[in-house]
C-alpha cells in the first residue's frame, strides 16, 4: 500500500467536500483581548476575535495572570510528574477543593482537559461497574462518546434533550442493571439547553447515576458560576458534574466534581489520569483566581449577556439567520461548506473579523455555520462592525435572510 497516497487522497477530499480544516495563525494581545494579530499573511495585522471559548475574557485578567506569574516564581514551570509521582503540588489540592465547593460536592479531580476528564471517567465508571448500560445523548460531545466506547459497556442512544425517548429505552432494559445517563448542559454548537431535571427524574425512578457536561456552562450561569445545575438548584441531584478550566474559567484543563468515593475510584483506576503528568502549578494557580473570582462576582457574565443581546438583535433586524437558543453561543446558518470556508476567509482578510467555519464532522453536513460568541469586552463598535461585515458578505454570496 502507498501509505503516502493514502493520506493524500484522503485530505485531498476533504478540501473537495469543504471541510479541510485550516488553523488561524494568531496571537491574542494581552490585555487587550478581544484584539489579536494575524501571521497568516505577509505581516502580521491586527484582527477581532468572535469565536473564542474565552467566554469572559478571564484568559486576560489581571487577577489570573498575576496568580500564574507568583506560581512560576514559585514552583517553577512544569508538575514535575504525575499526580502519583510527585506531580501533586499544593495549588492542585486548594483547586479541587474550590471545585468541590463550586459544585456542592464532597470531592473534585483534576485532569489536563475537558476531553480526558469525559473520556477517563466515563470509560472507568462503565467498564469497571458489571454490566453497567450507558445512556447516551445523541449529540454528546466526541469525548464523552469515546469514554462510552472505550468501556465496551452495552450502550443506549437516545434522542437528544428527549425524556421520553430516554425512559423508553431505560424502561426495557433489566431493572437490577446499573445504569448511567450522560448528557451535556449547554451543547457548543446549537447552543440548547438539556433538560437536567426531567434526565433526573428519570434517573431517580429506575435507579441511575447522572453525568452533566458542564463545559461550556461553568463560570457563565449560576449565582457562583457553578454551571446550568446550580442555576437550577440540581447540583445535589446529579452523580457527577464534569467541567473544564479552559472556557469561561480562561486558563487550560478538566475535572469532574462527586462524592468522595466516586473520585476516589476514579483517581484509583481512570488510566487517563493515572499515568498522565500533572497541569503545571500555575495553571492551576490561575484556575483557581479565575473560580475564586466568578463565584464572587456577577459582572463579568452580565455584561456578556448584554453583548449576546445586541448581537442577537442587530443580526435579526438584517435578516441574518441565526440558530434560537436560550445560551451565549450564536450560531450564524450558512448551510453549505464551501461558503462557509470562503465567508469566514473573506471576513479575516477584508474587515480583520476571525470566525472560525464550522463544518462536517463537528455538526451535520447541510448545518455549516459561523459560531460566534460574543463577550463582555466587545464593543459597541465591534459589535457594528462585524454586523455591517455580515450584512456585505450575506448580498455578495447572495444568502437567503431571515424572515422577520
């Protein structure tokens, strides 16, 4: 076989189908986010980014780098090891217990990220539970999908944010089975919203453990930031909240929140965090400024929601088409590949606006889009400049408007 042929020909029809994927050669300015500087071209020039998971800007705050700086100073730059061989640092035990707090729970873990934390939990509880059978949303995010997989435990998919076609499937099963739901709270790219109390309820009825993806809802709602289940007063009804320190939060890693057993367990027997080097001290120094922080103050995310507003409203008096949803994410609908490669291109090189296409296999072919999310340091002048952009772009391509 001619292996290198193989690899051509493969990214050769990516390109083709519109789904290559290109990475922007950026640097963020500190301090000035949501400005950055593009090296992509024959200079690097200035730009706007649209399309960062820094939902609040925390990546930049003075309050976060600052505790990173004292941490180098500190502890130097990396772990050291894994957190079994000398790699657990005091800022790693002063972060769990933030995070068990944050979430209401006995206990908290860390991993190096989002992804690792869904796939080794996830794989450790269903593997290592006899018999256990998962119960999958069917928009679950790849990392939850492989832990699933990776534990060869029986698995169920159920329709996404559907109860009833969860209880259905839960409901002819064996009643003596173990059994867990695992679901998301705020999906990343259509920006909905489960339906925690009713996946509960379920749970509740036929004896199942729950598993909340907060990801993308950690830092952004709840009174303290602690995610969708404490704004809705669930965090004690739920077995395991899952979350990340590389959105909202602003730096970089994952963890999950549980009892003291439940961790425990994982901390004994999940190989993803057993036999991985520990996140440096000052990322979880950082981390844990960031948390102490959103749990005490309330600005940063109601200053994002009025910019989510404005963005929402502006592009729906033009007509540009937009997914509805109650979260912070909004996706813009282009519908076709190619144009969603070429307007995202078009918007970084004419008006210096980085949106990130989003197309196949992250959503379904026929769904491309433009994910933007706004933030608390968008101005009003960003705000009418990238509208006026899409508002060009939309008449050139010559794209279908939203009826109002």
């Amino acid at each position: 076989m001619d292996y290198e042929q193989f690899f051509k020909d493969r990214l050769d029809a990516l390109r083709e189908e519109g789904n290559y994927r290109v990475f922007a050669h950026i640097g963020r300015r500190a301090g000035a986010f949501p400005q950055a500087r593009n090296y992509a071209g024959e200079g690097p020039e200035d730009i706007t980014v649209w399309c960062s998971n820094d939902y609040l800007g925390m990546g930049q705050h003075p309050l976060v780098t600052g505790a990173m700086k004292q941490a180098i100073d500190e502890c130097g730059a990396g772990a050291g090891g894994t957190r079994n061989i000398s790699g657990t640092n005091h800022y790693h035990v002063k972060l769990e217990r933030e995070l068990a707090d944050l979430h209401q729970k006995e206990a908290a873990l860390l991993f190096t990220s989002g992804y690792v934390s869904n796939w080794a939990t996830l794989g450790a509880l269903a593997s290592k539970i006899p018999g256990c059978i998962v119960y999958s949303d069917a928009l679950n995010h790849a990392s939850m999908i492989e832990g699933i997989r990776q534990s060869k435990a029986e698995r169920r998919i159920f329709k996404h944010n559907d109860p009833e076609d969860l209880e259905r499937l839960i409901a002819a099963d064996d009643p003596a089975a173990p059994k867990l739901i695992a679901f998301e709270s705020v999906y990343s790219m259509d920006g909905d919203i489960a339906p925690i109390a009713a996946f509960c309820d379920i749970a509740d009825k036929y004896g199942a453990m729950t598993y909340l993806d907060e990801v993308h809802a950690v830092g952004l709602y709840g009174p303290r930031g602690g995610g969708i289940a404490e704004r809705e007063g669930l965090c004690d009804r739920l077995t395991v909240i899952e979350g990340t320190l590389g959105k909202a939060f602003g730096v970089m890693g994952g963890y999950i929140a549980a009892s003291a057993a439940l961790v425990d367990f994982i901390r004994s027997f999940a190989s993803g965090f057993i036999f991985t080097t520990a996140l440096p001290p000052s990322v979880a120094a950082g981390a844990l400024a960031s948390i102490r922080h959103l749990k005490t103050s309330d600005a940063e995310r109601l200053a994002q929601r009025d910019r989510v507003a404005a963005v929402r409203a502006k592009l729906a008096a033009i007509g540009i088409p937009t997914l509805d949803n109650p979260s912070h994410i909004v996706p813009v609908m282009v519908k076709d590949p190619v144009k969603c490669k070429w307007i995202s291109d078009w918007l970084i090189a004419n008006h210096g606006i980085y949106v990130q296409p989003i197309n196949y296999p992250t959503v379904p072919k026929g769904t491309e889009r433009l994910r933007i999310t706004p933030s608390p340091v968008h101005s009003d002048a960003d705000i009418e400049h990238l509208v006026s952009a899409l508002s060009e772009i939309w008449s050139q391509c010559a794209l279908a408007r939203a009826v109002a």
